[in-house]
C-alpha cells in the first residue's frame, strides 16, 4: 500500500507558470522517502497539494488512500507536517502553542492531551524551554517544536520539509534518530531535504524533481545503480597507470593529482576490480592504494538536476 | 466510530477549538488593551462632562443634545452617550482590530497552513474566527456600557429615567433598556466584525485588513450624512448603528428597531458567505 501516490499532478499558477507538471508520486507504504530537487523545482508546491493546502491544475493525489484536496478533513489527522519552516504564536509558550493546535484536532481524545503533548516535547527534548514564550525561541528551539507538532498523536505520514535546518549538530543527528524511530514503528516518512549526505544515510526510497517534473523515483540502490563505479588507483606513476586502464577498455580514464581514475562500466572477466589491479601491478605501476567508487549523490542529484547554479522556476 | 456518536463529538470538539480561540484572543495583551482604551473612554467622558456640564445643544443631532441635557440629572444617560460617541469611530476600530487580525493575521504569523493541516477544517476554523469576534464585539460593548453606567453613578445622579418620548419609566426600567441596546450595539458590533472577516480573508496583511475595515466604516459614515444620497443612506452598513433611541422611546418604536437588525442580519450574513466562498476555493499560500 502507497502512502501517498499522485497521478499526473499538476500545477500552473496564474500568470502561466507551470510549477508542477504530471507528476506520479508513489511513496512506499512504511520507507523513508527522500523528496529531493534544486531550489524552485516544485517540491513546496508538491507538498502543499498534498496538504490540501493549495488545489491542483489537474491530476489527482492520494493521501493513505483517500483523495486529497477534497478528503483532506478525513486523512490529514493521520498526518504530520513540517512545511517551508516552523509558524508558532509567539505571544504563547510552546507548551500552550501544541496546546492550541491540539484543541483544533477533532478527532483527538482531549483528557490525553497534556500527556501528548509532554510526550512530544519530550521526544524533540524541548522540555526545559516548554514554558518559555515562542518570541524566546532560537531556530533550532522553532524548528524542534515544529517536528513536535507533528508528533502529537500518532501519524501513519509524516511530510518533513528541512527537518534539520537551523539545528546544531546534537539536534541534526537526534532527528535523524527520530525519524529512524519513527520510521521503525512503521510511519512513512516523506522528507523534503538539501543535505544530500544526510539522505543517504536516511532514506530507503527517493524522488527527484527537476523543473516540475520527477526525474527519478526509486529506491536509493536504484539510483546509485544508474550511476557507474568508478575505478581509482593512487599512484606516483599516473601516466603508465592510465595507459593500462585505457588499454584494459576501460571508458573514461582520467589523470588526476597523484592518482589515475576510469569508469568501470560493465562486469566481464578483463574488467574486474581484481583483474584491473594484477594489471596494473604487472605493468610496473606502483599501486599505493585502489579502490572502487561508487558515485556519490551529490553527483547522481547534479546528473539529474543539472549543473547550472541559476534557480530553474 | 458510530453515526450518532458522531454528531456530539463534532459539537464538542468545535467547542473545544472555540474555547481555545477565546482562551488565546482574551490572552492576548495587545487585545486587553483594546478592552482597556474600551473602558478608559468612557471614563474620560464622564470627567470632561462633569467638568464642562454642557446643558443642551450637544454635537451631533437632536438625539445627543437630549442625552446631554438629561445627563446633569441622571448618570445613566452617561451610557447613551458614550455608547453613542464611541459608535463612530472608536468601537468600530476596536473590533476592526479584532475582525481584520482574525484570518490575515493567522495568513501573516505563517499559522493558517498549520491549522488547516491538522486538520481544523477550512470551514471550521472561519466559524470559531467568527464566534470569536462575535463574542470580543460583545465584550467591548458590555465595557463600554458597564464602565459608563459606573461612572455615571459616581459623577452624576441616578434615578427615574426621562426617555425621549417624554415619558418618565423607573430606573429599573430604565436599565433594562440599557440592557437591551447593548445587545443591539453588540449586534452592530457582530455585523461590522462579519465584514472585517470578509476583508480578513481577502489579504496577509493584518494591518491593511483592519485599515481596509475602518476605511469601510469611514466611507458608510460618510456617505450617510450627504443629503443627495439620502435614498441609499437606509442601506449602507452603518446607518443603523444609532438606531437604539429607538428603545428610548414609549412605546418602544419596533420598526426602527426591526430594520436595524434586519440590515446587521443581512450584512452578516452576505459577509460570511463571501469570506466562506473565498477561504474554501482560494490556495493558502502563506
């Protein structure tokens, strides 16, 4: 069962910008699914369909199986956001501003309230600071009760958009641990992020997005596959040890500072690693450390996204 | 969950949602202090007419003058005339704040995407918004009269009432009429907030929202005292306002009474509606 799955989704706004064109979400039921793209690719106004917050163009998105704009009053006590940044009253104190949006719940039991919300505010550690007013608060200390607030009943979806912006590195990595828990019981996390390093060591599933359009989904060991590996040889003698790649076939030999590099494309008998290296060696370079090297995501995102530093919207 | 169950739930958890708005709106210090000017006015009044004991001619039209020259005679006509000073503008500024904050502010602060998506429900939340300012329109009012009435007391005597009719009607008579016009002033009050609402959902700017609100006030206002545009006068928001004199008077002159409210119903109403078409058919993009 998807959690979320979208068909065709699409967004124009009104001066005739297309933000979204035809995507086909489909988020695995119970993953970590990583909603990446460069800056003004879509991915806000994306998360804002499935919010019911903004109405789509055309297509359709389902949320945990129910359409959403029109069952988001149905579907939505069941999940949790964080979007475009934390948004609290801050003439009230955090405890009194989960307070506030629990009491516009209405399916929620209110006796459990206050047991909830200290719950929540003990899974984010805000506890100390819960009876300091908002206007108080230091970035991490919003964005911390923001994922709070996302936390105050249990959610089958939760949709974190740069869950870790702003914190310190103790509050990046108990996030990151929060969502693995949250993970491991079961919820399906949908995480919008830029911190490719931190995706990598998160997500099972991503989403790329690039100018509207998905331009990749799949699980994260798919991507990497579309990716080749990379051969890597350090070495004082770079010249010889490029000769005998390209010699071996190999494509794309590379002379680098002190090391000689080629893509290994394709697993037969004259280009495996071990192969590659008795080569070498047999031809009187010396191998000071070898390696295969799996692409990084910040090059496979860039591949997909483009090289540009302009925004693409 | 079983259908019949379901209707209580809906019912409590709406006002639980209502019981927390008022909880954060009466909390809110920027908001007591409107309570405060509300209550400060009246008081100022008192001591100016104390002072300045004008005995006829007051400023605007018959109505007032008779208020003013009953006022050295009997305190409680403080309340009639603070009621009808502050009408002009300070009331409606005072809940201006209120209506025109309720949905822009909650644009503005970045809260509405978060309330809508726990999910508080698009019409669900316009209605707490309304009850709430309903309710602020009634609070001030009930200051207003309550805090005139005191002082009143205190300045000036207090006895029998001599209403405009001519007639004299016991205190306790007299009273209940004041009881009466505040409810009719809160209605009024209700009215305006259902149209700063409206204006409410049209923008993010709180600010521009309440400034859109008292412009509105202002206009009506205005336009009610231009003799050429007497026909229309009947029908803008405004000109009812005043019409509790109407229950200074034996008997008390239900016509009057009757179009007033028809005119704050009908506003309302048409308000609510516009602020309901547009807060479910527009994005929330704040």
């Amino acid at each position: 069962m998807h959690a979320v799955t979208t068909s065709g989704l699409t967004k124009r706004f009104r001066g005739g910008q297309l933000a979204v064109d035809g995507i086909d979400l489909a988020v695995p039921g119970g993953s970590v699914y990583g909603f990446l793209g460069p800056n003004g690719s879509g991915k806000t106004t994306t998360i804002r369909m499935l919010l019911g917050l903004a109405f789509p163009t055309s297509g359709s998105a389902e949320l945990l199986g129910v359409p959403v704009p029109d069952g988001v009053t149905r579907v939505l006590d069941r999940v949790g956001a964080l979007v475009e940044g934390p948004a609290f009253y801050s003439f009230l104190t955090g405890e009194a501003n989960l307070a506030r949006f629990d009491a516009a719940d209405r399916t929620v039991d209110p006796a459990t309230a206050r047991a909830r919300i200290g719950e929540a505010l003990d899974r984010v550690g805000l506890v100390p600071a819960a009876g300091k007013k908002y206007r108080q608060y230091s970035l991490g200390m919003k964005q911390r009760l923001a994922i709070a607030a996302s936390l105050l009943r249990p959610r089958e979806l939760i949709i974190l958009d740069e869950p870790t912006n702003g914190l310190d590195p103790q509050g990046t990595r108990e996030v990151r641990a929060l969502i693995r828990q949250i993970a491991a019981d079961g919820t399906t996390v949908f995480v919008s992020s830029h911190l490719l390093a931190e995706v990598e060591q998160i997500c099972t599933h991503v989403g790329v997005m690039r100018t509207g359009r998905l331009v990749f989904q799949g699980s994260l060991s798919d991507l990497r596959r579309t990716g080749a590996a990379r051969i890597r040889v350090q070495t004082s003698d770079v010249e010889t040890a490029v000769k005998v790649l390209a010699d071996l076939g190999l494509v794309d030999p590379q002379a680098g500072d002190g090391e000689a590099s080629a893509m290994l494309a394709g697993r037969s008998a004259s280009t495996e690693p071990e192969r590659i290296c008795a080569e070498l060696v047999q031809a009187g370079v010396g191998v000071r450390e070898f390696g295969v090297v799996a692409p990084s995501l910040e090059d496979l995102f860039v591949n997909l996204t483009g090289e540009g530093f302009e925004i693409s919207g | 969950m079983a259908a019949p169950a379901r209707e209580p739930q809906a019912v409590l958890s709406w006002l639980r949602f209502f019981r927390s708005e008022l909880r954060i709106t009466f909390y809110r210090k920027r908001n007591l202090a409107l309570l405060a000017v509300a209550a400060v006015f009246p008081l100022l009044l008192g001591i100016v007419l104390k002072i300045s004991a004008p005995t006829g001619g007051g400023p605007n039209d018959t109505t007032n003058a008779a208020f003013f020259s009953q006022l050295a005679g009997n305190g409680i006509f403080l309340s009639f005339i603070a009621l009808s000073t502050m009408l002009t503008l300070v009331m409606p500024m005072l809940v201006g704040v209120v209506a025109g904050d309720s949905v822009a502010g909650e644009a503005g602060n970045g809260t509405l995407r978060y309330l809508l998506a726990v999910p508080a429900g698009r019409t669900r939340l316009l209605a707490v918004k309304y009850a709430m300012i309903v309710v602020f329109g009634l609070a001030v009012t009930l200051v207003v009269s309550a805090m005139s009435l005191a002082v009143g007391a205190v300045f000036f005597p207090i006895g029998p009432v001599t209403l405009l009719s001519g007639d004299t009607v016991s205190l306790a008579d007299g009273l209940l009429r004041l009881a009466l016009i505040t409810v009719y002033v809160a209605a009024a009050m209700a009215q305006l907030g259902a149209l700063g609402l409206a204006i409410s959902t049209l923008t993010e700017h709180a600010i521009g929202a309440i400034a859109a609100v008292l412009v509105l006030v202002v206009a009506s206002e205005v336009a009610a005292s231009v003799p050429q545009l007497g026909s229309v006068a009947p029908y803008l928001p405004t000109y009812w306002w005043v019409g509790f004199d109407a229950l200074l008077r034996s008997p008390l002159d239900t016509t009057m009474l009757a179009k007033g409210l028809l005119s704050f119903g009908v506003y309302a109403v048409l308000a609510f509606l516009c602020a309901w078409a547009r807060v479910t058919s527009s994005d929330v993009t704040s």
